[in-house]
C-alpha cells in the first residue's frame, strides 16, 4: 500500500529535518507518495499569506500530513501557522510524548509521558485586542464543556489503547474557577466512564514542581490549551529538550504531525540541527498509519544512535563544540544503518 501524505517542509531549517526524516521513513520499506506543500515565511510574498488554501486543502484531501517547523514571529506579524491549520482543521487533540533515551546527558531516566493538550480553544482562540494601544490590551479565555470531554476522551482512550494506566488533569481550579473549574469537572466525569484507567489531577504551578521531583509517577497528563503547551516543553526537558521532542495533532478524521521545537532560523542550511524530533514525530505518523512495525524499527534505530553517541548532532555532544558532532543528514544516515 501507498500513502498519500501531504508533506509541508516549513521555513528556516525545516526543510532540512523533513528532508532527513524522509530519508529515514522510506528506508522503512513504507511506500509515500508526498504532496509537497509550501507554507511558512518564505513564501509570503509569492501568496500573501503563510498558509496558502492549497496546504489546507492537501491535508483535507489526504487526511495525514507531516510537516516541518514554521517560523512565528513574536509580537508582531501573523499569527501562528500552526495554530492556524489546528484551528481550520479542528485538529483538536496535541499528542506530545516524552521519553528518556540512553546516552542523554542531563535528562531523567526512565520517564516516559505523554501530554494530550486542547488544541483549538483558551487563550489560543486569538480573541485577543488592544483596549488602549499600548497601554492595554486584554485577551478572552473560553472553555466549553464540549471542547472538554473529547480532548479528555481521547487522552482516556489513549491511556486505555496504549496500555497506561493513569490520566492526570492539570489546571488551575482553585483560581480560574468557572473556566478551569469546568475542564476539571468536565475530566472527573469522564473519568468515571474508564474504571480501568487511574485518574488524579494537579493544579498546574504543583504539576510543573512534581514534575522535576518526581515524573515518574505520571504517566498521561491532559489539560487545556496554554497549560498543555507550557507544561509539554517541560516534560521534553526531562529527557532532553525540544530536539527530541515529537508531536501529532489529532482531529476525527485529520492528523497532522510535526516536532515541537522551533525553526531555528539562524542555523538554516548550515546542516547541523537535530532532526530526531521531526523523525519521531514521523514515527508517529507511522503508528497513526497502523504501521507500528516500522515506526517501532524508527524509534529503536533513533534510540540506537543516541545511545551509541558518535553519530549525533552537537546538542547530543558533551559539550556543543565537539569536533566528532555529525550533521542533520549524517544523522540521519547513521538511523537508517542502525535499522539494518
């Protein structure tokens, strides 16, 4: 079987890890036929726009997409793309695992998370404007009930298919009480329909510190937009950091996958980043795919590398100017050997 997916390289060095992570899926034996869809920075000036109809429309016709990081400027400019496709599409669900990895230096052994966070409501909505310029401005945060139990649903369901056990919510009830005090309701409902799943919650401030303290006692955590984002970063720190961090954005009948980290333009071309997080965001295109061998041949391979250290980029180095640090498609080569 061939897949058709849409492939969105993104801008600054994008094209780069999606270029990488390519050659490490069809050395699975998978067989793709990539839409290749311009998005991103550079090319605003060519359709006025950083998300062009056509990418959204590839990814409606093909319902799978894996795509690159995008820049988004910060107080200025557009909005995020990212934020945008998972908006248009009603990608409703952000999957963002968090798995140590031997050979890591820094990062917690044996943690092993995933954060399923809202993805289309909160302060993300973007009903945002200025009351004063420049004096003030507010931002308008909604939670629905609706909104609420399908995103607690899927991380219930998650748990449930991939054999976890516990489901923690995180919010911040105890101040934000009609608006957080109604997605915590919301999940002690749900909860009560997986008897087989544990079910706890955590207000956010306390979730972050029992995360550096103890994370593994959790397993799945699930929350509202601003919170899934802010706590996400935190759990990829314990393994490592946003290199290694991959991502999926879940809809009915849509999936969209991509690493968390940023563009990094400053380093584009210049074939050194690590493109692990768009590989394992690939593997998880995979899984999504109902191809759990293959994606299990990527992340053992990934796995391999690392802990091997040769044949990593320079964050994964002891120090960031280590001369024996490879390149973006030199890692990647070294992932694909490591599959045999």
């Amino acid at each position: 079987m061939t897949y058709r997916v849409t492939l969105i390289p993104g801008d600054g060095t994008g094209p780069e890890v999606v270029s990488a992570t390519r050659l490490v899926l069809e050395a699975t034996g998978v067989s793709f036929d990539w839409d290749i869809q311009e998005a991103g920075v550079d090319v605003m000036d060519r359709y006025g726009t950083p998300l062009p109809d056509s990418v959204l429309d590839s990814i409606r016709t093909n319902k799978v997409a894996l795509k690159g990081p995008i820049t988004t400027p910060i107080g200025h400019g557009f909005r995020s793309v990212n934020v945008a496709i998972r908006k248009a599409l009603d990608l409703y669900a952000n999957v963002r695992p968090a798995r140590a990895m031997q050979g890591i230096a820094g990062s917690f052994e044996d943690v092993d998370l995933v954060m399923v966070r809202e993805n289309t409501e909160g302060l993300y909505a973007g009903i945002e404007h200025d009351v004063i310029p420049n004096v003030a401005a507010e931002s308008i945060r909604i939670i629905t009930r609706a909104a609420s139990e399908r995103v607690v649903r899927f991380a219930f369901d998650y748990a449930r298919a991939q054999k976890r056990r516990l489901v923690t919510a995180v919010h911040k009830a105890n101040i934000l009480k009609a608006t957080d005090g109604l997605f915590l309701k919301v999940a002690r409902e749900i909860a009560e329909e997986y008897p087989d799943i544990e079910f706890n919650d955590r207000i956010v401030d306390n979730m972050c510190m029992k995360l550096v303290q103890r994370p593994r006692e959790y397993d799945v955590l699930v929350a509202p937009n601003l919170y899934g984002d802010i706590v996400s970063d935190l759990c990829s720190g314990l393994v490592g950091g946003l290199g290694v961090a991959p991502g999926a954005n879940i809809g009915n009948d849509m999936a969209v996958f991509e690493p968390v980290h940023g563009s990094a333009p400053k380093y584009a071309g210049q074939n050194k980043v690590n493109p692990i997080a768009t590989i394992l965001s690939g593997a998880l295109m995979l899984r999504h795919l109902g191809e759990t061998s293959a994606a299990k041949q990527v992340e053992t391979a990934v796995a391999t590398v690392v802990a091997d250290g040769r044949s990593v980029t320079y964050d994964l180095k002891p120090t960031r100017d280590d001369p024996t640090a490879v390149g973006t498609r030199e890692m990647a080569e070294a992932i694909v050997s490591a599959m045999g």
